[in-house]
C-alpha cells in the first residue's frame, strides 16, 4: 500500500532551496522566513548569503549551503576552503558536489581522498555528496555509494539541480539498495508536486531538494 504524507510530513523532509545565480538577498531573507514558517529540513542557499542568514535566522533553522557548486570542477583545495569558511560563516549542512571528470576517469582512490578531507574540514557537520546522477553510469553510481560511506559522508545527494537531468526513482532505489542504513539519500532536481515528493520518500530518500514545496503548502493553506 502506498504511504501517504501530510504536506508538514513533506516539508520536514525538505531542504527549501534558492540557488539561482540571480538570487538577491531580499529573496534569500523571504525563503529564510518561509522555512521558519513551514518549518522545512533547513534552507540551501548559495554560500555568499550564508553570513547574513546564518544571523538572520539566529539558530532557528538548520543552515545548508552548496560547495563547488555546480560544476565540482575546483580543486580538493579550492573546495575544502569554500567549506571552512562556510562553516565559519555559519553553515550547518554542506552539500558538495564532486569533479564527475574523476569518476569517469576511475580515480576512485583520489575521489575518496576529497570526500574523506572533505567530511574532516566539516567539524561533525552533516556533509551531503552531490554525484550528479544524470552523467552517470550505473556501475559508476554503485561505485560512488560504496565511496561515500566509506568516506563518512551523511547523504548521498543525486542532483545539483543544474545538469542535464534531475532525480529519478530509479537511481533512489538504487541508491537505498547500495548504501548501508546509516547513508541517507537527497533527492534534488526536478521535485515539484506532492505525488512526486512522496514517491521519493517513499522510494528511501530521507531529504528533498526542492523549491517548489513550500509554494503548494502556501496553496493549501490558503484553500482552507
């Protein structure tokens, strides 16, 4: 039987995002305030806003920004300073994105090397994995799950939102298969209704990337 979610259920599950490059701080401040209102995972903004947020929200709210984002082309360096100050600046979730030209090259060893450093530079807090799943093979998904848990990462996080594709059910299953318990599973990209948020829990995923989640409660609320 199919399990059903109440909307507070969804959005407890979901980091609200605002990650477009055009983003202003009004707007980042606005999606602030909608996830203290609907009461969302956290917020996942774009880590040049996260001072000012992080002091804005005063601790109400988890804190999630994005690093080497969106291309996970910036060097193991490069992104471990881009965490650092992240979490200097208040961050309380870090979701990186990794270089796909490594695993495509079967740098398996050196992909390892950064999400370790990486999940070390985070000081205990939560580190999301984003493996781009649209550029991905299947064998290279299974290998990328092994990798993750071995490296201590939190979540394995399908999507940047600014590939050629977003998540699927498929590679959720998939990922749920691999992963042992304790990895959780982010699905972003492309989630925009309710049937499409319960399908992907329901499918394993722990947390959802969306923007559009918050916008249907508003609309429910409304209606009553």
């Amino acid at each position: 039987m199919k399990k059903e979610y109440s909307i507070q259920c969804l959005l407890a599950h979901t980091d609200h995002t605002l990650l477009k490059p055009e983003a202003t701080w009004p707007q980042v401040q606005t999606l602030c305030d909608e996830g203290m209102a609907f009461q969302t995972a956290s917020v996942c903004i774009s880590p040049v806003f996260v001072s000012q947020a992080a002091d804005y929200l005063a601790g109400r709210l988890p804190l999630c920004t994005v690093i080497g984002f969106p291309s996970g082309a910036h060097s193991t360096k490069t992104k471990i300073l881009e965490l650092e100050d992240a979490v200097k600046n208040g961050a309380t979730e870090l979701d990186m994105v990794i270089h796909v030209g490594m695993v495509k090259e079967a740098r398996w060893a050196t992909v390892l090397e950064e999400l370790r450093a990486m999940k070390a530079a985070c000081e205990g807090r939560i580190l999301k994995v984003i493996v781009e799943t649209c550029l991905l093979t299947v064998e290279e998904k299974i290998r990328l799950c092994a990798l993750v848990a071995e490296a201590g990462a939190d979540f394995i996080k399908t999507s940047t939102g600014f590939g050629t594709g977003g998540a699927t059910l498929e590679d959720v299953t998939l990922f749920r298969q691999e992963l042992p318990p304790h990895v959780k599973i982010k699905a972003s990209g492309g989630i925009r209704s309710r049937q499409a948020a319960e399908a992907f829990l329901g499918a394993g995923a722990d947390r959802l990337g969306s923007s559009a989640l918050v916008a249907l409660a508003q609309a429910d609320r409304e209606a009553k």
